[in-house]
C-alpha cells in the first residue's frame, strides 16, 4: 500500500501539486465574533460563536450563540496558526495595523 504524503511536505517548489477545489454540497459560510478553544493531546477544537446582547448587570453577561465547531490535529492547528500570521500582517500591509484587543 502506497505510503500517504502530505501535500507540499518538503517537496521543491516544481514538484508540489497544483491545488484543485470543489465545494461539498454541504459547504456552509459561517461567520463567528467569539471563539472558544479546547486542546488534548490528540487534537484543538475551535467552537465558534456570534455574541448577541450583552447584559446591564453586574457583572455583565454576553449572551453567546454557538455556531459550530471545528476539530483538527495539532499539526494542522500549528499550520493553519502560521498561514494566520503571515495573512494578518498582509492585511495590516495593506490596511494598516489592526488594533490589540483592550485588556
């Protein structure tokens, strides 16, 4: 049985293959405003959420809608945590520097 390569795993830039999509006909867009993180050694779970009100009280509560969640490896979360970086500091490039969350 042929042994499974990842695609683009340290390969030169002239053997990568070239990327080919189709959207499932289960494809969804979602959009999220909130983001819970959950980790074991096997894989990171992301559960997205949209916030909605926020309570006057004291303390204040936000109520959160969740979404969906999205479940990968390590590896992949570590991929995609480099690809986030590099995309973000396009953006500020083009845009301007994006302001911290306030502490």
């Amino acid at each position: 049985m042929a042994k499974k390569r990842q695609v683009g795993s340290s390969l030169p830039p002239s053997k990568i293959p070239r990327r080919e999509t189709t959207k499932s006909p289960d494809f969804v867009s979602i959009y999220a405003n909130d983001i819970q993180l959950q980790t074991s050694s096997w894989d990171l779970r992301m559960i997205l959420g949209e916030v909605g009100d926020v309570s006057e009280g004291d303390p204040a509560v936000a109520q959160i809608k969740l979404i969906g969640e999205l479940r990968m490896s390590p590896q992949l979360a570590k991929r995609l945590a480099l690809i986030l970086i590099e995309q973000l500091k396009r953006y500020e490039q083009q845009f301007g520097e994006i302001p911290g969350p306030k502490e």
